[in-house]
C-alpha cells in the first residue's frame, strides 16, 4: 500500500439531504484521471472502500460518498425516510454536478452497481470505465427469479424495522450470501457493519425491491460501456452463469471469478479486486488509443 494523505471529507447540502463524501487524492498519479466509487446497502463508504481504494494505482482523484440511509449522509430532520433508487442516481448526479466532474470512470457495488448502471444509462458521455461488484439486478439469468429474491429482501427489510433486526440481518445474508464460510467472528463483523443503521438499511433494501420491479434490465445492459463485473466465488453458481454469458454475447462485457470470497468481496479481497481494476483500466485505455 502507497502512502497517502487523509480524505478531504466535505458535506454537500441538498433541500431533503445532506450528502457526506471523502476525496481521496494520489498526487503521484499523471496524468489526472477520476474515479467514483457507490457502495450497496447498510454499509458506508469508508467501510466498503477505504481499504480497496488505497491499493488503485491509476487514478489521481477518488469519490467515495455516503448514499442515503448509511453512514454520515443524513435527512436534515435526523430521520431515516424511505427513498427511491432513482432518487440515489439524482443524489449522484447532483454531487458529480456541483464538484465539476464531467467525465470520471464508475464502479458501484451491489446496490451501487444498479445506481451506476442507471446514471450510465442517463449520461453514457461522462462514464468511462465501469466496473461493477455483485450488482443489484445481475443476480439470476432469469428475470422473474431475480424478481423473487428482491422480494426476499424486502422480508428481511420488515424484520429491520421491528424489534428483531438482527434476524433481519441474517435473513438477508442467508438470501445474498447462502454458500458464505461462517465463523462467529467474520459473522458478527459482517452484523455489526449492517446494523449500523437497520431503517437506513431496510429503506435500501426496499429501493431495490421498488426498482426492480419496473426495470428493462436489456435495455439498462445496452447502455452500459466497457464494464469489468466481479463475482464472488462462492457466490451462487447461477449468478456466475448470467456474468459468463454476458461477457460470451457482449463485447464490453468482462467478468471475473473472485475466488474465496462472496457478496462480501470489497470487504474480503480489496487487494485482488484493485489489481485487477488496475490492470483492466490499462486494457481500456488501449483499446481507446487504438481507435
């Protein structure tokens, strides 16, 4: 790991939000290039970037904000409110907007990967790299099956809003993670991250089970640009099935089998992964001095 200086941490306030986010800056790297980094549901920022952040080589300026119902980034009232997906792209538009970032690569994680995928989706000119880590609404080949099991989070999400959250919690580690390696500690470090804050987690949850509902996934996957998508590899078997068969019938499709780990691979294997997003940057900048 390269040395660093600490994050420059700001807050940007919206009217309904007020959106945290870190700057973590790599003076040495030439020339200037940008990355912006969406973590998924119940877990922050820092949490889910700080360490695999540090070990990118390529990229002089790194954006990681807290999306709503996680970490620092709050409703102005202190209260944890529902929202929508579509209301986190707008978040991450309205960011991007206000710190002049036109053009930036993107990598978002599970629910971070739908909200890239949709500001892709909303402005192909300013992404350029993509990269993708579990993402939300890549679960299953089938659609109606990715459908059903959305809807098992949002049964976790009604536990997260009772006394239970812990079973919340689990129920939906058991849905998203069911081949995980269980010990007692990662397990409880993997509850405590969570549980944070369980309204702010269940609200995640729901956006997603919301968005998937009315999602065209052909048409969000046609919009997307050079995409390099991690799996984990204990992930289930079905998941690796649908990302082997996009990278087979899409050109700017890559996928890669992230052994030893599963959903939680930014958390388990943040070194592998950056190497791997280093190095796939390089192939992308090739093939775009060659047009």
């Amino acid at each position: 790991m390269k040395h660093q200086a600490p994050p420059d941490q700001r807050v940007l306030a919206l009217p309904d939000q007020r959106i945290s986010y870190r700057i973590y800056r790599h003076a040495e790297v030439v020339p200037a290039r940008r990355l912006v980094l969406v973590h998924g549901a119940g877990v922050a920022g820092r949490d889910t970037w700080g360490m695999l952040q540090s070990f990118l080589g390529h990229w002089s300026e790194i954006l990681v904000a807290d999306q709503r119902g996680a970490g620092d980034t709050v409703y102005p009232d202190g209260a944890e409110h529902p929202f929508t997906v579509q209301t986190l792209v707008a978040d991450l538009s309205a960011l991007v907007d206000h710190l002049g970032w036109w053009s930036f690569d993107l990598a978002g994680y599970s629910l971070g990967g739908l909200v890239s995928m949709l500001y892709k989706q909303q402005h192909p000119e300013r992404v350029g790299k993509q990269y993708l880590l579990e993402s939300a609404a890549l679960d299953r080949p089938d659609w109606h099956s990715t459908v059903q099991l959305r809807e098992r989070f949002s049964d976790a999400a009604s536990f997260l809003r009772g006394a239970d959250k812990e079973a919340g919690i689990r129920q939906f580690l058991d849905a998203i993670s069911p081949n995980r390696r269980i010990t007692a500690q990662t397990e409880q470090l993997t509850v405590s991250r969570l549980g944070q804050r369980p309204l702010g987690f269940a609200n995640s949850l729901d956006s997603v089970t919301q968005a998937i509902r009315g999602i065209e996934r052909e048409a969000l996957l046609a919009a997307q640009g050079d995409v390099s998508s991690f799996i984990g590899g204990q992930s289930v078997e079905l998941m690796h099935q649908l990302h082997m068969h996009l990278a087979e019938r899409m050109p700017n499709w890559h996928y890669f089998h992230v052994a030893g780990t599963d959903h939680s691979l930014p958390f388990q294997k943040p070194r592998q992964i950056a190497r791997i997003m280093n190095a796939e940057l390089e192939r992308y900048l090739q093939r775009q001095a060659g047009r």
